[in-house]
C-alpha cells in the first residue's frame, strides 16, 4: 500500500486527485492539505509519495519542506 499525500486537496485538480488516491486499491490517502494547513503533519502522516497541486506560488516552499 502506497501512503499518499496531496497539497491543494481542496482545489479542482487536487480533489479530484484524493478521490483517485482514495478509489485506489493500491493506494492509501494519509494526508489532505491545503492552504492554511501545516505541512508538519506531512511528517507525522508518514506519507511516501506527495502530490502538489497548489499554485506556483507555493510550490517551492513545499518542495523545499520535503527536501528537508
């Protein structure tokens, strides 16, 4: 079971991602967050794979908190 978390979850594209993320049977759904949320608990969902669907904007801050 891959352990995915999804940044932007509340917008167009990143809600329709948690729905696949969800209907997967390979899949499990261990983080949902958007802006406002914080990204410490990226570390305590013990998500192996993140997908960023937020705005260019933020992109880079959140890459850099997964680098670290």
């Amino acid at each position: 079971m891959i352990k995915v978390a999804v940044l932007g979850a509340r917008g167009r594209m990143g809600s329709e991602v948690v729905k696949a993320v969800t209907e997967a049977s390979d899949c499990q759904l261990v983080a949902a967050l958007d802006e406002g949320d914080s990204l410490d608990s990226l570390v305590s969902s013990g998500a192996e794979v993140v997908v960023d669907f937020t705005t260019p904007d933020a992109v880079m801050a959140n890459l850099e908190f997964l680098i670290k």
